[in-house]
C-alpha cells in the first residue's frame, strides 16, 4: 500500500488536493474534507494531553484516582475520534460514488488508501483481512504523523518568511524563473527549487520540530551502487519533505503574503509533542497570477 509506485500513483491525487487548499484560499472558502476539519482538532487536544505533567505519571498508585483529570479527557477524546473515523468508514462504504471519484484522481485508476483498507476489510477469502479497529487505528497514526509536523514546518517556515520580506521575495523570484507566472507547480518543479530547498533546511535548524529527540547518525558507511535509482534523484527525497515543499512552493507562487495591519510577529514556541509556534500565525494572502484560471 505504501511502496513506491503506489506512491508515486497518486500524485495527481497530491496535485489535486494542494490545488483544493490554493482554490479555498482564493475564493476564503471553508474546509470542505469534513474528516480533517473535524478530526484534527481533536487530535491536536489529544497530543497536549499526552505531554501533560500528570501526577500519575510519578505516583502510580494515585492512577486510580486520576487526580488532575487527564484519563477522563483523554477517554472522551477518544470516543470522539472514534464517531469521527467510524462515520468516515461507514460512509465510504455505503456510497460507492466517493471510490470512482478516487479512483479517477490516478492516472491508472487506483484508489486511495482508505479505499485499499476498505478492499482488504471486504475481502471474504483473505486470512489476513483488516477489521474496521484496524483501519481506524491506521487512519490516525496517518493524520497524526502526516499533518502535525508537515503544517508546523510550513508554518514556522511562512512566519520566517513574513519576518524576512527581502528572502520572501527571492524564492518567488525563484519560482518565476522555474514555474512561470503563467503556470502552477508541479512535483518535477521541486528539485529546480534550490534556494527554497534552502530555506526549508534553515527554518529546520532553527526551530526542529523534535528539539528533544536523541540525534542519530549511522556508524556503518554503505555506498548504493544501483544505477538505477541514480537516474531517479525524487526516490532520495521523503515523501514528507516533498510535500511540504510541493505546499510551500504553491501557496508562495500563487500569493504575496502580509501581516495583518498592525500586528506584530512572535516567534516564541510552545514544546508538545512538536515545537509549535506559541501564538499561531495569521496572514493575509493577496493574488499575485494574472490568470484567474489557475487557481480553479
């Protein structure tokens, strides 16, 4: 499910979304996965809770009595994101519209990947079906690891950006040249993108999102001598990575960005699970394609 060329599949699907987010910026349109809007939320509450100093922690014979309140939370929390995954499911499962509509976002007709957990769930004469707690447990490590850190990333790089309008400027000037102001980006664009590469290494460094994490380097040197994948420079690149860069190029192709009239930037954070920023960033986008149709 998760192997390269299926990766590679739907990246008319990741076009397709990025160009969703564009077009709901430009028109101040609302959220409209429901999953996402509905979801997220309470797993950003969920992640606080788990890094709360909680006494029972120290003590755990005072569990039982769960003193500051932090299981009775958490309980809740969770039999929301239950409802939420579980009428996500069910939905898909009783409308077989939303699988042709993934299934024509490939190239090839794939679908997406809760449709395959779906496929796999259905599926009579497979030992190894998944059950529907399965498929919920998968489809929260996905949003939890997928979304927290890629949205914090881009946003402390954005509110970097907004502090430094001078370095604003050349990585727009940089996406003129690769992209055109007559075009939108595509993932072939992001390994021309030098300077914004550049830029996202550097907000990395100075705001890493796991400050706290044991840093790791190999001891064992090994050298891949298979031509092949040296013809194939993306296959180096973390689908993570790719997708923050593919969401920034974009929202920095297709706006100017400024601060709200008045407001000040802090750029203090706040250390959960992820350094956060303290004060989340606010920014008015302002249209900077002359052709309207490009953000449809």
């Amino acid at each position: 499910m998760l192997s390269n060329s299926n990766l590679e599949a739907f990246c008319n699907l990741r076009k397709d979304e990025v160009r969703k987010a564009i077009k709901e910026i430009y028109s101040k349109g609302e959220r409209r996965d429901r999953i996402l809007a509905n979801l997220l939320p309470v797993l950003a509450h969920m992640l606080d809770l788990l890094v709360k100093p909680n006494i029972s922690d120290f003590f755990p014979v005072l569990a039982r009595f769960d003193i500051q309140g932090v299981a009775k939370e958490i309980t809740t929390l969770l039999q929301k994101v239950e409802e939420i995954t579980e009428d996500t499911i069910d939905e898909r499962i009783k409308n077989p519209s939303n699988k042709t509509e993934a299934a024509e976002a490939t190239k090839d007709g794939r679908t997406d990947f809760l449709q395959i957990l779906i496929d796999l769930m259905q599926e009579e004469d497979n030992k190894n079906s998944l059950g529907k707690t399965q498929i919920k447990a998968m489809l929260i490590n996905i949003l939890v690891g997928g979304t927290d850190t890629s949205s914090t990333t881009i946003e402390w790089i954005m509110a970097e950006l907004l502090c430094h309008p001078n370095v604003m400027e050349k990585v727009q000037n940089e996406l003129n040249k690769v992209v055109g102001l007559n075009n939108i980006v595509e993932e072939s664009h992001i390994l021309k993108l030098e300077y914004l590469d550049a830029v996202v290494k550097e907000t990395l460094r100075l705001y890493p999102l796991g400050p706290l994490l044991t840093p790791r380097t190999p001891s064992n040197l090994a050298l891949w001598e298979d031509t092949l994948y040296q013809r194939i420079p993306l296959f180096f690149l973390m689908s993570a990575e790719r997708m923050v860069r593919l969401v920034l190029a974009s929202l920095l192709h297709s706006f100017k960005w400024q601060l709200l009239e008045g407001e000040k930037l802090d750029m203090s954070g706040k250390l959960r699970l992820t350094l956060r920023k303290k004060i989340p960033l606010r920014a008015i986008p302002v249209p900077r394609l002359s052709n309207t149709d490009l953000y449809e």
